[in-house]
C-alpha cells in the first residue's frame, strides 16, 4: 500500500514527525512525504535534517487553484444564509424594535 503524507505546517512537524507518528507506517508500508516548496512561509523546518525514514518531495503551491478555493471561501460566507437576515432585522438590547405599521409608513416615504 502507498501512502502519501501532506506536510503544511511546523506545528504538523512538531506534533507527528518529531514525535514518531509515521514510524511504524513507514516500516511496514510505502511512505512519501510531501512538502511545499522551499521558502514557503508555513514550513520553516529544514527538511533534510529531520529524520523521515522515507523519501520526500517539494510541490509548488499552485497560485490559481489557491485563489479560486480563496474565492469560494469569500462567496460562501457572504452568502445569505437562511435566518441571517431575521437576526439581523431583530433590535439590540436597550433598544425597540418598530412595529409593523411604522416600518410600512418609513418603507412609503
């Protein structure tokens, strides 16, 4: 079995490399670490010290893929979602809310 193993962070090196997590994996299976390029502002371990046990390989982090799921991430949380806007028609504490007449008369002029 082939496993392959996406390092993005130090804080991932810190918790499982360093600590052994993928030793037994390693031993038993067929093991590729991957890691983004170098210079990437999330990885700033140096990766030829750490002791793998198996073999790794840099990826560029591919720009326009990254903007587009960055995209729909900013569409998806400006995106009205169902009861928004009655919690954002209800009155803050302290304050009172109009009735439905008045909202009509303000709407009309």
């Amino acid at each position: 079995m082939k496993i392959l193993v996406f390092i993005e962070h130090d804080i991932v090196v810190r918790h499982f490399i360093h600590r052994g997590v993928f030793r037994p994996r390693v031993a038993k299976r067929e093991v590729l670490f991957i890691f983004p390029e170098e210079g990437h502002k999330r990885v700033t371990t140096d990766i030829a010290a750490l002791d793998l046990g198996a073999p790794f390989i840099r990826l560029a982090v591919d720009q326009d893929r990254r903007k587009l799921w960055k995209r729909l991430f900013q569409v998806n949380h400006l995106r009205r979602r169902r009861g928004d806007l009655r919690r954002g028609l209800q009155s803050q504490p302290g304050q009172q809310r109009p009735t439905k007449q008045q909202s009509m008369k303000q709407h009309a002029a």
